[in-house]
C-alpha cells in the first residue's frame, strides 16, 4: 500500500462514499482531474468524480469507485484484486489521461464499473471528444444568444459557472442524494 498521504485506506463503507460524494460534489475548476463512471449494467446510472489531483483520481479508481454498494464493499474485495492490478498497471503506463484511454481502461474494471470518461477538466471546456461536445451542446441548447456558434465550440468564460452546474447534475437523481 502507498505512503502517500493522498491515498486513504478505507476500513467502513461510509468512508468510501464520503470520498465519491466530495468528488461528485467538487468544483471541476478546482479539482480538474475527472472520470464518468456508470453502473455497470446497461444503462446504468453515471455520475461525474472530480479530483485535485491525477494521484487521487487514481487512487479513488483503484480503492474507492467499485465499492459504491455496501455489499461489495464487504464481499468483493478479492475478486477486485485481479481487475485492481489490472488497472494500476495501465494507470501507469498513461503519460496524460485523456478521454480516449477511457474504453481500454473500462475493459480492464466494467464487471464493477464502467470508466465512460476521463480526463482534465480543459478537455470538457474545449476539447472534441464526443461526451463534452454533446454536453456542451446540452448546455447551449434553447440559448438564443449562442445561436450564431455552433453548439458544440469550446465554452466561453460567461458559461463556465452554468456548465459547471450541469455537470455536478449530470446523473443524479433529485431523489437520491447517495454517491
């Protein structure tokens, strides 16, 4: 196990869902360091997780994100090791995490999650992957003043407070409160 003071170890599930609900919750332009994980059933639920830094997404990839059930916090810790390994190892071999390593990192964990997206913050802002295209489109739809950009252009300083918003949202049921 790590020295680093940004790893934590987690001995009760409530910890674990203290660090999601802090990522889901954080302000990407603070915390910049960000992945879209859905359940890991076909058309499961996905929610936004940000971090200050690489390390700490990395380590919240690797101790915290496939243990969201209680149960599996108890019960699945083996059988997460082979896919923990798994993931540590490519983890590395990443110089700069972006959307595109998503999928090959997803292969390695989607029986407890699914990686749909990861990256730096600056990559939704202004970059050209599929997911922050549609939502900045999502975040532009019905805007009459953005009429004359196309929809999906990097974001302007003026939207950042709104986008940041729609992304804290994103994924979360009104009714449910829990990571």
């Amino acid at each position: 196990m790590s020295e680093d003071p940004s790893r934590k170890v987690y001995t009760a599930h409530e910890q674990v869902i203290a660090t999601l609900t802090q990522a889901r919750d954080a302000d990407p332009r603070d915390f910049p360091f960000g992945v879209l994980v859905q359940d890991p059933w076909e058309d499961g639920d996905q929610q936004f997780f940000w971090y200050r830094t690489r390390a700490e997404l990395e380590y919240a990839l690797l101790d915290a994100h496939a243990f969201v059930d209680p149960d599996a916090f108890v019960e699945d810790q083996e059988d997460w090791t082979e896919a923990r390994f798994d993931l540590d190892h490519a983890l590395q071999d990443i110089r700069e995490l972006r959307p595109h390593d998503a999928e090959g990192l997803d292969d390695l964990v989607n029986d407890f999650f699914c990686i749909v997206w990861i990256g730096h913050f600056e990559a939704m802002v202004d970059g050209d992957d599929a997911i922050a295209e549609d939502l900045r489109a999502e975040l532009r739809s019905g805007d009459a003043a953005e009429e004359t950009a196309d929809a999906t252009d990097p974001l302007a300083d003026h939207e950042l407070d709104a986008f940041v918003e729609l992304l804290r949202a994103f994924g979360i049921d009104e009714d449910d409160d829990e990571a």
